[in-house]
C-alpha cells in the first residue's frame, strides 16, 4: 500500500525511507549499527510530527543529527 522510497540506498549502516499513504508522509531513520552515525537530511519542507523513537529524547524535525548505536526515529508528515 502506498509508495516506499528507499533515501539512502548504498548505505550500510542507515536504513532512511519516505512512505506515502493516503495524503500523508512517513520518515524513518535508523541507525543500525554500533557507532555515531551523522545524518544530514535534504530539505525537509512542510510540517513533521514526531511520532516514536527509542531514546529517551529525539529531535522534533528531521533535521541534521547523529544517530545514536541502534538509534531509531519516525516523524508523520500531515
């Protein structure tokens, strides 16, 4: 259902993709390895939600970030 886009393709230790779903936008990025991982996103227009992450703190925006070990986060574009 919907539309994936893979955003990082070649890369061995972030998984960042875009779903669109009925008139809404999901983000997801995840670290998934061991070490800091820096993520410089494209621009990211419009309005994002946090929806989850699984560090006690997450940034609000899907902006410029390093990636904590294993590092997950999801933001709703409405």
């Amino acid at each position: 259902m919907g539309q994936y886009q893979d955003l990082l393709p070649n890369s061995p230790v972030l998984w960042c993709y875009r779903r669109e779903w009925k008139g809404q936008t999901l983000l997801v990025i995840a670290n998934l390895s061991r070490e800091i991982q820096p993520w410089q996103p494209g621009q990211m227009r419009g309005n994002w939600q946090l929806v989850m992450h699984n560090y006690e703190e997450a940034s609000p925006q899907p902006c410029a970030m390093t990636l904590r070990p294993f590092e997950a986060v999801w933001w709703l574009q409405k």
